[in-house]
C-alpha cells in the first residue's frame, strides 16, 4: 500500500497487543511506527474484531469490557484494514494471513510468538518494561 509516496509495512496487531496497550493507553501504531521507522497499515481479522465486541459488551469483567472499548474505538479512529479470516481459529488465521501476506505480526502470546517465529514471520511484542521489541525483522 503506498502512502504519500512511501510503501506502508503491514502489521497485524493481535487482541492481547491492543488490550494490553490499552491498560496503558499507548497509541501502538505510532510507537510501532517509530520502532520499524516507516509507515504501517495497520490489520486486524475479523474473528478479533468480533472478539473485542464480545469483551465490550461483557458485564462480568468491567475493566476488560472498558479497556475492550476503546480498542474498538482505536481500531475505528486508526482505519485498520479488517481482513475476513473464515471459521478457523484465530492464532491459526493470524499465522497462515502472516505467512501468505507477509504481515509482521504484534502479539504478546508467548505460544503465538513462537509459532510465528517458526513460520518465519517477524513479530512484535511488548517488553514487560513498556517498550516495544522486534523480532526476525531485516529491512
């Protein structure tokens, strides 16, 4: 996708990344933006957009619901590019997307990173001090 004469690095951002930068809040586009110093598009599958609202809408766990909430609204407000993901499960969906369309990923899931990393797909996660970290990424 090319953006103001620049090709936009596309990075699918898992419900766990943005939930988790929410508790901060972080605008994670940006800080992911400066950790690969170029311009993202910003992707998320459908079944985890389904996923947030489902969050959103719960009345058992407050905090999660909140937090939910204005990931939605980030999503929203960011313009990701929802890509429709099928049946399948979704840390499945996000490695076989990742893999056929080149994605770098962002999750904090231990077992969705090394998965990934087996597959050859670059991922970002969030240090337990805040920063964000890269892995497998050669520009």
């Amino acid at each position: 996708m090319r953006s103001g004469g620049k090709i936009a690095i596309k990075v699918l951002f898992d419900t766990n990344f943005l939930m988790a930068a929410f508790e901060g809040p972080v605008d994670v586009v940006e800080r992911v933006e400066e950790l690969l110093e170029a311009k993202v598009r910003p992707i998320i599958l459908k079944s985890q957009l389904r996923e947030l609202e489902r969050i959103a809408s719960s009345h058992e766990r407050q905090k999660a619901a909140r937090i939910a909430r204005a990931a939605l609204e980030y999503v929203k407000k960011k313009e990701f590019e929802v890509v429709e993901n099928g049946e399948r499960a979704v840390d499945d969906a996000i490695v076989e997307a990742s893999r056929r369309e080149d994605y770098i990923v962002a999750t904090n899931d231990r077992e969705l990173r090394r998965r990934l990393r087996r597959s050859g797909v670059n991922v970002i996660y969030m240090k337990s001090d805040g920063k964000f970290e890269l892995e497998g990424y050669q520009p």
